[in-house]
C-alpha cells in the first residue's frame, strides 16, 4: 500500500470552495490543461483563481473560460495573458460524456480544484454538476450548523 508524498508536486493551486455549496455534485473527471511556462511557475506560487470560471464544449473540445492565473512577475515579455481560455486534454469518451450531460440533461461543467500530480503535472478537477436551488442551499446550510453543533455538544459532553 503505497502513499501519496505531500511534497512540491502534490500541491493545490487553486480550488473552487463555492462549487460544492452552489452546484449537485454528480460525478468528476480529472483533466490536463494546456499551459504555458510561465502559467505553471504562476501556479506553483498558489495564487490563480478558478472562483467564476466554467468549462465549455466548443468544436469537439473542452476549454477552460474565465480561470484567472496571475502574471508571472519574472516573465517580462514572455508572460501570458491572465484570463486567456485554456484547453483541457480529455479522451474522445469522455469529452463525448460531458458534452452530452451538457447538451441533453441540463447540467454544468464546473471545475472543483487545480492541483499538481504525483508526477508534477498541473491537472483540472472537473465537475459534472446541477445547479441547487435556493431551497437545496438553506438546507445544506442547515446541515452544516447541525453538524458544527453537534460536534460541539459531544466535545463538551465527552
């Protein structure tokens, strides 16, 4: 049983905390994103934000709208654009997968986190989502409440 090595490698960049309370989770996919070398220095220093990006099936791909790495400051004339579309490497099935749950069912690609892999490679965490209705909020924060309280009554309790 091998463990994963918190190291430089296994590092997340950037995570999309409000996904989870907005949208349904349905399934994930994880996804490679082409960048360039000052994105993946930008990214190493943990400040890019992917809080209103989504992800978009245009001409049989999948790209990555409104993500926001900043500017790398050593770059100077080679840096990249901050708000450029990025594409996300995918397999033909399951590029097929999401533009169908998109197209047919009504439901979102929204990206959950950033993160480098084992091998150093910057890779997307992909969210096959619906969004919740207000209802559905109010009541995932109740539970959230419920949950903070009662871990509080039984650490008083013992």
């Amino acid at each position: 049983m091998s463990q994963k090595k918190a190291g430089p490698n296994n590092k997340v960049a950037a995570e999309n905390r409000k996904a989870r309370f907005s949208y349904e989770v349905i399934d994930t996919i994880e996804a490679g994103l082409v960048l360039t070398g000052t994105e993946v220095k930008s990214l190493r220093q943990g400040q890019a934000n992917i809080q209103e990006s989504y992800a978009s099936a245009e001409g049989g791909e999948i790209w990555l709208i409104n993500s926001y790495v900043p500017e790398y400051l050593q770059g100077n004339r080679f840096n990249h654009e901050p708000r450029r579309r990025r594409k996300l490497l995918l397999n033909k099935r399951e590029m097929a997968r999401l533009a169908q749950a998109v197209e047919r069912e009504g439901m979102t690609m929204v990206p959950l986190k950033i993160y480098f892999n084992d091998k150093g490679r910057a890779k997307l965490l992909l969210a096959i989502a619906r969004g919740k209705k207000l209802h559905d909020k109010r009541q995932t924060e109740k539970e959230r409440d419920w949950n903070r309280e009662k871990g509080r009554l039984l650490k008083e309790r013992g």
